[in-house]
C-alpha cells in the first residue's frame, strides 16, 4: 500500500477575537512600534479570550474544518492531536478529549508534540499509518494553541517569541483521496539546543511556586543565548535546506517546481531569505503579520490564507516549512487539487 495517495480533503481555523497590536507590543516591551512592525514583522497578533482554551479552540478548528469540506465526524479513524502541551490540564490526553467531542465515536487518539514542526510530523506519521494500516482510512490532525501566556515583552532575549499568538488549526487527510496529496516530507533534530528555550519553572526540576512566579520564572526564557545562537547561526539554514531537497527528492520535485511557500512565521529578513533560496518572490509566499505566530498550526493556517488570497491553485507544488526551538527543522511537499496531465 505505499504508493497509495493521501490528500488534504480539507481545513479548518478557529482564531480568538481579542488581538494585540503591533502598538501594544511597544508599549510593554519598550521598543519603536516601528521595530515591532518591520523587524519583527508583526502588525497585530490573536491572543486568547476568558473562554479560549487550547483544546476548545482545537474542536473550533475541527468544526470548521468539517463544515467546509462537508466531511462527518464519525468517519475519522484516527485523531493525531497537536494541542501544546500548555491546555486545560496537566497529564491529560487531549486527542482522547478531542475524538470524543468532535462525534469520532470510531477513533482512536494520540497527542504528539514537536513545537513549531509538529503539523509536518503529524502529516508524515499520518501518511504512512494510512499506507500501512488497512483500517486507518481518514485521519484528522487537529490542535490549539496558547502558547501567548508565557511571553515576557520585558525579556529582549526572547524577543523572537514575541509574535507568539494563540488560536487553532485542524485538517483532515484521506487514503486514495485524488486532491491536495501529500508528497515527501523530511525532519531533522538537534538536541544540543533542547535546553536552551525553557520555561524555568515547570516542572520537576522547579516547580512554579509563588516566588518563582513572582521571579518571572514561569515565562519563557533564553537560559544560554550565547550558546543557542552560535549554533542555531551554525545549523539552521544548511539544515532547513536538507530538508526541502530531501522532501523535494521524495517527490521526485526540484526547487525549480515550487510555486508556493507555506512558512511558519519568522522574522521578514528570514522570510525573504527563504523565498530567494527557493526562487519564489514575495507574491508565491504567505506571511502571517496579521495573525500572529501560532505555532506548528501556521502550516494549516497558510493554507487557508493562501487560497483566500488566490495564490494557491490547482496543480500548484506546495512547499511548508517548520522549525522549532528544541530543535527541529521540517518541510513537506503538497501537490494541490489534481495533477494536471
């Protein structure tokens, strides 16, 4: 079965109706509105309401993923759930919580978590259950995000997190579906840096206790900055571009075929650094400054984006991009509508 085609039968987005503009993030962090916009790239992000929880926001998503593509709950077979590990409660399965929610009565759910890259692994887990295992036909990939709580804007060290918003994404696969099929995919990791980004306290190495509350230790924080960004400086770009050219050569692709970027969002000087790389301009690409930085949910976002924008057509080669702190590089191949002859 593993030259049987999975496709993009549809998706879905929930986003949270309170927003932070690129004026507020300057006030809290102290920076030109001028810097927040051009260098950062961002104009306004979403951020959660009183009743925007991760998981919730993840069934929004799914719901509207369904609704557009008049698919049924009932015919999922398997939940990959990409809500952060930031959700309604500690030790919990959201993929579980979700498949019962959405009406999946026949599903099974699993959560898996890879930052800002998991919807790229979730699409290659994905693609080879339902190439392997007979009974897993439909699969619905599907998480929210609010990842927003713990942004410090008085921490220039990680202001690379500023743009973090918060919201959903959801997207349902298909074997033997004749559109938006899932071409190659390619991951690569680098664990030096795993300990570089953290939350300081926690978990079991420091609980969040009030003092270490009130010490600002439950926000994100660069602990080794020095050391991340020598070796991010080092890796990231050789290794984001391993991963296009081996997901390109699983699709039997070059660069030359792109027509489209789907990139997580980073900064404009990074963007554009990719779209010439790949030898696409500004128009073949979409970027999220309105939106805000979602996580790994940017990829199904762009998608949705991108076809609002009328950049995403059929016949078009796709390329998504992730990256995550940890750290992880990822892109995938997506043919979308049907190969023309």
């Amino acid at each position: 079965m593993y030259d049987v085609p999975i496709g993009i039968v549809g998706t879905g987005m929930y986003l949270p109706e309170q927003v932070m503009t690129a004026a507020e993030i300057a006030e809290h962090s102290g920076l030109p509105e001028w810097v927040i916009r051009e260098k950062f790239g961002i104009e306004q992000k979403h951020i959660p309401g009183e009743d925007d929880h991760p998981n919730q926001m993840a069934l929004w998503a799914v719901e509207d993923c369904l609704a557009r593509c008049g698919a049924k709950a009932e015919d999922i077979d398997l939940v990959i759930c990409t809500t952060e590990e930031w959700r309604e409660y500690l030790l919990w399965t959201s993929g579980i919580d979700l498949a019962h929610r959405i009406g999946a009565k026949g599903a099974w759910g699993v959560d898996i978590h890879m930052r800002c890259a998991t919807t790229l692994a979730a699409m290659k887990m994905a693609k080879s259950l339902m190439q392997t295992e007979e009974e897993i036909e439909t699969v619905l990939i599907a998480g929210g995000y609010r990842i927003s709580d713990f942004i410090n804007y008085k921490n220039r060290n990680t202001s690379f997190m500023w743009n973090i918003g918060s919201g959903a994404g959801a997207m349902l696969l298909k074997r033997n579906y004749p559109r938006n099929q899932i071409l190659g995919t390619h991951l690569i990791s680098d664990g030096s840096m795993s300990r570089d980004v953290i939350i300081p306290a926690s978990g079991t190495m420091a609980f969040p206790t009030d003092q270490a509350v009130k010490d600002g230790q439950f926000m994100f924080d660069l602990v080794r900055p020095e050391s991340m960004k020598a070796r991010l400086g080092e890796v990231s770009m050789a290794n984001w571009e391993t991963c296009i050219d081996e997901a390109l050569r699983k699709s039997s692709l070059t660069r030359t075929d792109i027509d489209l970027l789907n990139m997580i969002l980073v900064k404009p000087s990074a963007y554009r650094d990719l779209l010439e790389r790949v030898g696409l301009d500004e128009n073949q690409g979409v970027y999220l400054g309105h939106i805000g930085h979602l996580g790994e949910q940017d990829s199904i976002i762009s998608i949705i984006e991108a076809e609002r924008a009328g950049k995403l057509k059929d016949g078009d080669v796709m390329l998504m991009i992730g990256a995550g702190i940890g750290y992880v590089w990822g892109a995938g191949v997506v043919r979308w509508g049907q190969k023309e002859d």
